[in-house]
C-alpha cells in the first residue's frame, strides 16, 4: 500500500512540475483575416490590427504595477513635462562678453544657436550625433521621451515640416516610430518630451505610431543594434487635414535626416 502512495505522488509532482514550465512563459494567439491560428511569445510581435485578440503587453503590465507604487510628482514639475509647443522666431545673436558666451542656453529656448550653419538643411540632436547611440532614456523601457531636434537652413518658401522615425530593421516591416506634421515653417526645433496626444500647440499634430499610440515611441528592438532614422521634410503649405504620402510628396521641398542607433 505504501509502494503505491509513494508512486502516485511521484506522478502528481511530475504533473505539478511539467505544467508549471509549461506556463511559466505568456504564450499569444490571435487569427488573422485568412482565419490562420498564429501563436508568438512577444507580444510586439502581434500586428496591430490583432492585438485586440489578446491582453496587454507584459511590459505594459510590469510598468502599470511600478506606475501604482511610485510617488506622484510634484504638479509643476507634471505641468512642466506636458507643456506644450510655443512657437518663437529666433532672436537676432547680440554682442557677449566673454563671462556671458559661456552661458548654457536650453536648446528648447534657442534652439538655432546650438546647430552650425553650414547652408545645408541639417537636422540634429543636442542627445546624440548623427550614427551614434540613442540614449536609454529615450527608449520605449526607459522613460520613452522624444529626444530634443533642432534644424537650420530650410528650403526658401517653407511653411511647415514633417517629422517621422522609423526603424528599417525591423523583423517584418519598417516599424513607424512617430509622425508629427503641420509643424510651423517658422519654427527650429522641439523641445524633449512632447506630449502623447493627437493635437498640440499652433495646430500640430501627430499620427499614431506602429506602437498603436499617437506621438512618440522610443526603440525597442527584437535582437542586435537597430537603426532609427528621423526625417524632417520641409513643405510649401502651411498645414493638411489629413496626412497623405501623396500630398507630402507632391508638397516636398527637402528633406534633413538624422540616424541613431540602439540595441
């Protein structure tokens, strides 16, 4: 009677530990419009159009616990980081002493100083230069803020920009990581951090991103070092109701891009 005690509760702790290892790792399943069963264990892998088919993202989750346990921040500091765009034409540079060119000016403020002029549209970022890293804090697991831009010499007749990133690397397709159009043509840059919302200031806008959110959604790449490539894109109207690659390209003056990388 004891051998057969022992051997049924071998069994139930092999069963305990099979099942165990067998749902310890989130497994997703959602069927595509040809009605095939597909299955993955990443949910960013999941097309857009199917990630209606099942929970939220494990990343979401985990981040959605530590959103509940950190302390609020204080409101003007909250009020600080939703501010929205001002556009501001740049002073003309005046006479400075010595003790005041040394001076640090926020690139939010006067955002034209920071870029040399070459008479080349360029665009730049005082967070990193052109092919190299992507700071952690601009990624989609780091804080996922938009990393400040600044831009010189546009096209003449300018009247507004077009801004988006993407990623060329991606395992299935060019993965859209923002589109924000109808920004003024008399404005230089943008300030870090803006706001994940359809509409701002002075009329600009922004798409939703491959990520399914409108603005911004900073890298996140699958495996090894992925290129993300912004491109601002100078145009003679001042602002379109909907945004059209056959409007863009009719409506183009140039183009300035700017490449990080991150992995």
């Amino acid at each position: 009677m004891k051998t057969i005690m022992k051997s049924v509760l071998c069994v139930v702790s092999l069963l305990l530990v099979v099942c165990f290892s067998v749902y310890s790792q989130e497994i997703y399943r959602w069927v595509d419009e040809r009605g095939n069963i597909n299955y993955t264990t990443r949910y960013d892998w999941i097309p857009p159009q199917y990630r209606n088919q099942v929970s939220e993202q494990p990343e979401q989750i985990e981040h959605n616990q530590k959103a509940r346990t950190q302390v609020v921040e204080p409101a003007q500091k909250a009020e600080q980081k939703r501010k929205l765009i001002t556009r501001s034409k740049p002073e003309e540079p005046k006479q400075k002493s010595p003790s005041a060119s040394s001076k640090r000016i926020s690139p939010a403020d006067q955002p034209i100083l920071h870029a040399k002029k070459t008479g080349k549209f360029t665009l730049k970022s005082p967070a990193f230069s052109d092919r190299e890293r992507i700071p952690y804090k601009y990624a989609r697991r780091g804080e996922d803020l938009s990393p400040p831009l600044i831009w010189e010499n546009p096209p003449k007749g300018t009247k507004s920009y077009v801004l988006t990133v993407e990623d060329p690397d991606a395992p299935r397709k060019t993965w859209v990581h923002w589109v924000i159009f109808n920004i003024p043509g008399d404005q230089t840059g943008l300030p870090e951090g803006i706001p994940n919302e359809k509409v701002l200031a002075n009329g600009i806008q922004q798409a939703r991103n491959d990520f399914w959110d409108f603005g911004y959604g900073g890298p996140d790449p699958p495996s090894g070092v992925h290129r993300y490539i912004f491109t601002l894109i100078a145009l003679d109207v001042e602002k379109m109701d909907k945004l059209r690659r056959r409007i863009i390209k009719k409506h183009t003056l140039g183009k300035a891009t700017l490449t990080g990388l991150y992995g």
